[in-house]
C-alpha cells in the first residue's frame, strides 16, 4: 500500500506558522529523536501527519506505528491519518501478529505495548518504522511501562514525540525523552520545539478561557453521625475541603444543580453566534455521570450523551456528538484526554480529580479553535488547587528527574494514570459512608488570563459574565472584564463608604489584623447561622441568602467587617424577635 502522493509544499500550504517552523526545524536537523510539546488544541496530529507523509514520500521510512493513550484515539489518528492517504489500523490486536497488506502502519496504546513488548520489536525491525508517540508522558506512568516501549521501539528509524503536558511529578523517566542539567544540577526534560497555550493564543490558534467558580454553604452527616458544615471558597483544612468539594458535586445537592443551570444558559448565550456549540460535563464516576445527564434533562428537556468507560460504543458515541449539534455531553474522568470535539465551548469540571496534568488536559478539550474569536468559558468548583491551575494557564512547566517525593510541586499527579483509567466506582476515600445534607451554590468569581473579577455589592456580575458574547477576540474579553472590573471596585467602594457612614462610632471593637478580624466575625456568623438553622430548620445556605437580601453586599468570602457584623446583628435581632 502507497501513500497518496501530493507534492511537499501542497502539504506545507495549509500548514499554521508553528507547524511549519517545527517541521522544517526537524528536517533541519532530521534527528532520530524528535520531542515537540504544543498546547492542547494547537493541532499537533496535522503537525505529525505531515511530517510522517514527508518521511515516507522520501522512502525515509517504510512503516508508522502510533501510540496513543485510549482506544478512542487510535481511532481518531486512523481517520485523521486517512486524509492524508495514509492507511492505519486502529484495530489491530496483538494477538494477530502480521498488520494486513492494506495498511501502512497500526495505531495502539501503551497498554498494549507493555503487554507484548518483543511483539512490537520485531514488527518495528521488520521495516523501517516511524513510530509516533502521543502524549508520550504516559510511558512514564509506570516503570515497567517505560522499560516495555524502550524494549519495543528502541530499533525504530525514527520517533517522534508528543506532548500538551510535558511534566509529571514522579521520577519515572520518560523514554526517548532527553535530560539535560540545569544549573543546579537537576536534571529536566529538554524538547526540540515547544509552542505554549500563551503564543498559540496570541496567533488565535486556541480559544480563549473564562473560568466561573462557584462557591457555596454544604453540609454533610459523617459515619459517626455528626453533622459537619463548611463554606466552600473559604480556608479549610484538606478533610475539611474534600468532604465539602465531595458534597458539592453530590447530584442529589442543589450546588451541582444550580452550577449546570447556569452552564446551560452560558451555552445558549454561545450558541447565538455558534448554533452546534455544545457543552461537556466530566464527572467523577459512572452514577454522578447518569445523574447530572437526568439533571440536564430536567433543565434542557431534552437528553445528553452519556459516556461511560466501559461502554463499547463509547468511540461511537464521542463520534456522533461531534458530528451533531446536541447540547451536552457527560462523560466520566477518562473523556478529558485527546478527545476531539472542537465545538465544545463550554464545560462543568464536575470531578474532584486535582492533579495539575490531568486539569490541564481537561481544559484542552474546550480550547480547540475553529474560527478566530471563539471564547471558551469553564464551570467548577471555588477549590484553591483549581482556582490555581485556572489562574496560571500560560505557565509552562516540564519534568525533572532529580527530586524527592518532598519536593513533589503535585504530588497527585501520580493518580494521573487512575484518573484516565475505566472510572466506574467513586474516586478513593469517596466509599467512606457520607450523606450529603445540603449544598448551596453561590457565584465566586471569574477568571480570565490571570485575573480575577469576583463579587461586589449589589453586583450582578455572574448574568454578566454568562451573558458575554461568544465570539471575542481576547483583547476584548480583557477590555469588556476590565471595564466590569473597575464598575465593581468603584460600586464597593462607594457601597463602603455608605457602610461607613451609617455604622454607630464604638463598633469597631475587634482589634488585631484585618484577616484576623474577618476569621473571627465568620466564625461567629457561622455559629450563629448554624442556631438559626437548628431553630427554623431552614439550609444554611438559605439563611445566608436572606441575610444578603436583607442586608446587601457579596458572599461571606467577600464581605467587609462591617457588612458581616450588619448580618451579625440582623440575624441577632431575628432571633429575639421570634421569642
């Protein structure tokens, strides 16, 4: 079998700027090893495809094998690889031995290959190969998964590697990866060319992002039977924020409800200007998945594509809804990677997965541009760990070898591979008994290229973000939150002035620092809202609604000294009128 022969410049023509600089950088040098790190959604399987067309036109190479992480992407090389007249099996089965005559290569996954090594060798010494490595970290997510892919592919002619995330935080090597020494004499993995989210955002390859957290009172009733209640979006200790993240995405709660409300009128402020754009929500398990699809359902009235990890039509699924104009699709942790759906622009991180890669990776499923303009816009919960990553999107980061678990920057990445596993049970330490109680969601604030737009006096920020229209450049999100940004300093600071003005002289009688002061007047609108609760047996997060309404001004996390002190002693004079 031949490859359709078009001439090289025909393949270079429809080439973005970073695809042709990384190709002709390769054959500038024509390395055996090549490592090219580009963001998520930069279009790094046309910047392969092409480079593998090149080679074999140039009978450089004879063979291509592509190694992916999941099933559904073998397949989406196959047909990728298919328009540019390359034929490649995407069901080829270890088992078979010989790759039929009508293909030129095969595409498999790194399970695969750690599980017949030597099979693979002899193919790849069979014929020159160009074996292409998709998101090569993966090899490094288990030693004997490295030691397996250097023992198959260590005779190939060529290999080329690729990356969105070229970091982890254990010290497994990554094969073929080179480490070069800093100046400290730690060892980091050096690529060849590297096109990050922050040019290829500049050049309008990828969608720009808004990040909407929400925060919210949960309450939760332990093994024990005690009942515990926290604020999400407030400092917590990690049980303390865990359990409370854990209720949050609780389906049975009203957090989640109100978060996916909100998401889907996101979607049809987008869907004005782009009618198939489409929504994913990435749960955490199979039952949340079905749940939040019965919840969509209720707000939508019409049904989301479900997608489970061990669904055989899972591929099928992800392929129609691609194709389509349906709204949603809910998919449990394993859909975040690779997956190619390039008129998802709005998503629910609905998972308390909080490793650095794999938040990365699930945000590069809404990144994938059409047409320049497009905004992406992401829901999740107010989780300091998320509220980071969101925060420094454009942060590149690579791998070092040379470091203990102690300097592990995060350490949860190692439940990378977990997290993109066949995710049918709850995450670990979720089969603790737990019931959730309550879980109320409140809008926290937004962010965009670093900065943060949250709450403010009589605000209505949150209809103002939702409401954004779906096709900006990114200067213009950035002048339109800007613009908000100061309207909202400039509405609090006139709101504190007010607040100022009328609080009686002698008030201020907690003295100390602000975040002190702040730590002990929550403390005590807790306690006191967690009264109010046990007398009317009204949800915390209701109590807390009517004391804004009654009162003005944001969330707790937000509110000044005077205005919690305002809540203080409303809520006080609630309870002495109801004796």
């Amino acid at each position: 079998m031949t490859v359709t022969q078009t001439t090289t410049e025909d393949r270079l023509s429809g080439l973005r700027a970073w695809q042709r600089e990384a190709f002709e950088e390769y054959f500038r040098r024509e390395p055996r090893d090549f490592l090219a790190v580009a963001t998520p959604g930069a279009g790094k399987t046309t910047f392969a495809l092409t480079l593998a067309s090149e080679l074999l036109r140039q009978h450089r190479v004879r063979a291509i094998t592509i190694v992916c992480p999941t099933e559904h992407l073998k397949k989406q090389w196959a047909e990728s690889a298919a328009r540019f007249g390359i034929p490649i099996d995407p069901d080829f089965k270890n088992g078979q031995g010989a790759l039929g005559k009508q293909y030129i290569g095969a595409a498999v996954t790194y399970a695969q290959i750690a599980a017949h090594p030597m099979l693979h060798r002899n193919r790849t010494e069979t014929r020159r190969t160009l074996v292409i490595f998709d998101e090569i970290h993966h090899a490094g997510d288990a030693l004997s998964w490295g030691d397996a892919v250097r023992e198959a592919f260590e005779p190939a002619a060529r290999r080329l590697s690729l990356t969105g995330t070229p970091f982890r935080t254990d010290v497994n090597p990554i094969p073929f990866v080179d480490y070069v020494q800093d100046g400290n004499g730690v060892r980091r993995c050096s690529w060849d060319y590297s096109y990050g989210y922050a040019p290829a955002l500049e050049d309008g390859v990828v969608r720009p992002v808004i990040f909407m957290a929400y925060s919210g009172e949960m309450r939760w009733r332990t093994r024990a039977g005690d009942e515990l209640a926290a604020h999400l979006g407030e400092p917590l200790t990690q049980d303390a924020l865990s359990q409370a993240w854990r209720a949050a995405l609780d389906p049975k709660g009203d957090w989640i409800k109100k978060v996916l409300q909100a998401a889907d009128r996101r979607l049809s402020e987008v869907r004005k200007t782009h009618p198939d754009a489409g929504g994913l929500v990435i749960a955490s398990d199979h039952e949340n998945a079905r749940a939040y699809s019965r919840i969509l359902r209720q707000i939508t009235g019409k049904s989301a594509t479900v997608v489970l990890s061990d669904d055989p039509s899972a591929s099928k699924k992800i392929s129609r809804f691609a194709q389509g104009d349906d709204r949603w699709m809910v998919a449990v942790r394993m859909v975040s990677e690779g997956v190619d759906v390039p008129r998802l622009m709005v998503g629910v991180y609905a998972t308390s997965t909080s490793t650095a890669l794999f938040f990365a990776q699930a945000i590069g499923r809404f990144v994938r541009v059409r047409k320049r303009g497009e905004v992406a816009s992401v829901f999740l919960p107010s989780v300091p760990t998320l509220l980071e990553y969101a925060g420094e999107m454009e942060r590149e980061r690579d791998h070092v070898l040379d470091r203990t678990p102690a300097d592990n920057e995060y350490p949860e990445d190692d439940l990378l591979d977990e997290a993109n596993k066949k995710k049918d049970t709850p995450d670990a330490g979720e089969e603790l008994p737990f019931e959730t109680m309550e879980s109320a969601a409140e809008f926290d604030r937004a962010l965009y290229d670093g900065a943060e737009y949250g709450s403010s006096p009589g605000s209505t920020e949150e209809e103002d973000f939702l409401g954004l229209p779906g096709l900006l450049e990114p200067e213009q999100v950035s002048q339109l939150l800007r613009k908000r940004k100061d309207e909202l300093k400039a509405g609090e600071i006139k709101a504190r002035k007010k607040n100022e003005q009328s609080e009686p002289a002698g008030t201020e009688e907690e003295a100390g620092p602000t975040h002190e002061v702040l730590a002990q007047l929550r403390r005590e609108l807790s306690g006191l809202v967690g009264a109010w609760h046990h007398r009317t047996g009204k949800p915390h997060g209701v109590i807390h609604n009517e004391l804004r309404r009654a009162c003005g001004g944001p969330q707790v996390a937000q509110a000044t000294p005077a205005q919690l002190r305002e809540r203080i002693a409303k809520l006080r004079a609630w309870a002495v009128g109801s004796r």
